[in-house]
C-alpha cells in the first residue's frame, strides 16, 4: 500500500481564535508560581529527544500502574469489555493502557519532535476510505471525523492537518498548566477550537465553510445522550456527530492513529452517511451506533492503546416503560 498522495500537501493555515475564545475553551491559566513551575517541568520535558520521552513515559506508566490508580476501573471494565481475555492479559492490557496516556502527557508537553519521525511516509490503512476522504475534501466540502482516546489523538489531528484535511477540534474546557499547553498547540498546529456550548451549530457553520470537525466519541456523558451498543454494553454517547451529519448530509469518517513503535499508522473507515429518514425510526441513535462499532473494531484489535481507566459505561440507560405504566398514562 502506498503512501498517500496529499502527503506533501502543505499544512492548512492556522485559525486565528481572538483570546477571549482562547480563554472560554482553556479557562482560568493557572496561578503565577503554578504556572512557573509548571513551565518548568514542562520545558525540560519539552527538550527530550524523542526515544527519552519514550523511556520515561514507560517508567511513569508502569508506576501509575504499580501505584494502583484507577487500576481497579481499568480492569473492572476490561473483565466486563473482553471477559474471553484471561486475567493476565487484562492486566497486561491495563499496564499498556497507562504508557499510552503518559505517551500522551509526555508528548503534549514538547514543542519539535512532537510527530513521529518518518510520520509523512506512513501508509493509511483503509486505502479506499482515505482516497473519498481526499475526493470528499477536494471539492471544497468539510467533512466529519470521528476518533477516540486511542494512541495519540492530538498528534492524529496534527498529521490530518499537514495532510492537508483543514480542522475545528471539538473540545472540553479544562483547566491547568497541561490544558493550557493543549490547547495552544492545538491551535499552534492550526485547528480551530469547538466550544461545546452550541457545538452542534458551530459543527454546522465549519462544515458550511469547507472546513473538516474532528470529535472523540469515546466518552460518557450523563445527559442528552444516545445510548448505543459498545463492547456488548449499552454506553451513553453524544449525539453530536450524528445531528450535524443528518442536518448537512455529510458522512463521518472513522480516523484512528494507531502506534507501532515510533510509528503511528492512520486507519480509516468510511465514509459512514446519516440514514435515511424513515417513521418510527430513530437515525440519530443508528448512526451514531454505526460510528461507534468502527471504533471498537480498531480497539479490539489494538485494546492497550484505548483508554480504559475512564467509567466509559458509568451512566445506565433509562429502565423500558412497562406496559401497565404505559397503559395507565394513556388512560
């Protein structure tokens, strides 16, 4: 499989955020001394070398693991996700679980040598998803792709955005020195940011303007949710993706940065159009159960690079209404 054509594109130019947008998505910076503590350790980290930062994020992995944090939740949710995997290979999952999110720490600290080396020669698996993906941008369209917290998805979002694909991240307001550093390379790259207050109109607006929106489908939230199939567990998920995509018409793409090594390959999948309107027929939960099971065909295969130490399942879906309670509201 070759590598892709727009490899060489040159990067989308950077969206410029006022600063009072900046804030609203990074909230309150942190204190003085936080903050020049803060920017201590993180411009040491900064200055590693690529295999160094490797190394260490092993070490602190490893050691959040020994320590036990959230380790219980990890594994309480890999024992009910993959019950045919035996107790040591959960537990091994687990430890791989915690060296990605340090990965993911490390990385986002560092300032050059943040991508892979060799990241603009790397094939895509899902050859035939990349090139309508490339076909779909071409004409001028936005496009909606979906990812998770899986390998390294802020360095995913940089390698769309050098491949030419034009981004508004869909993001959480956070708070802390490690957020704030987040979002500035976020913007840094050249994503714009999505607020989630009227996300779903601003998800309208960019793919309105030809611009891509790239969101993480991966986590539970306790209201407004859909709730949809997710290794064999009902999940609660935001419809987001899904009410744009029936509002525009544009298909989502399953993106997935995928490490092996020093290496992270892009799988892709799609694309993955809105249903159909049909009566009686909830389309919004069908499609968002339709993107959602392409991201556990890429977990399943690559489960230590998901992360499990999140209550993915921590919201219950509503009880079904009895016919005797359904029959005594009718009357």
């Amino acid at each position: 499989m070759s590598s892709p054509a727009s490899a060489s594109a040159p990067a989308a130019p950077p969206v410029r955020l006022t600063s009072a947008h900046l804030r609203r998505v990074i909230g309150e910076p942190p204190g003085p001394l936080t903050g020049f503590l803060a920017n201590l350790v993180m411009g040491r980290v900064a200055r590693l070398s690529w295999a160094a930062r490797e190394r260490l994020a092993r070490f602190l992995g490893g050691l959040a693991y020994r320590l036990g944090i959230r380790r219980r939740v990890a594994l309480d949710n890999l024992a009910q996700a993959m019950p045919e995997r035996s107790e040591a290979e959960r537990h091994a999952i687990a430890r791989g679980a915690y060296i990605t999110m340090a990965r993911v720490v490390l990385e986002a600290l560092a300032d050059t040598h943040r991508l892979p080396p060799g990241w603009e020669q790397e094939e895509v698996v899902g050859r035939e998803a990349w090139e309508a993906l490339q076909a779909h941008v071409a004409t001028g369209k936005g496009a909606l792709l979906v990812t998770a917290h899986f390998g390294n998805w802020e360095l995913l979002g940089e390698i769309l955005i050098r491949r030419g694909v034009p981004l508004n991240a869909l993001v959480r307001p956070l708070k802390g020195a490690l957020n704030t550093r987040i979002a500035e390379n976020r913007v840094r790259a050249g994503a714009g940011l999505i607020y989630p207050k009227g996300a779903v109109q601003e998800t309208v607006d960019a793919l309105g303007r030809g611009e891509s929106v790239y969101m993480l489908l991966d986590q539970g939230i306790p209201s407004k949710g859909v709730f949809v199939p997710f290794f064999g567990r009902l999940a609660s998920t935001t419809p987001a993706m899904a009410v744009a995509s029936q509002r525009t018409g544009i298909p989502a793409w399953v993106v997935m940065g995928v490490r092996e090594g020093a290496r992270m390959r892009v799988h892709i999948e799609g694309p993955i159009p809105p249903p159909p309107p049909e009566e009686g027929k909830d389309t919004i939960t069908e499609h968002t159960a339709r993107v959602t099971a392409a991201l556990e065909r890429v977990i399943r295969q690559y489960p230590e690079q998901w992360l499990w130490l999140h209550r993915r399942w921590k919201y219950a879906p509503p009880a079904p209404e009895s016919p005797a309670s359904s029959g005594t509201l009718a009357r």
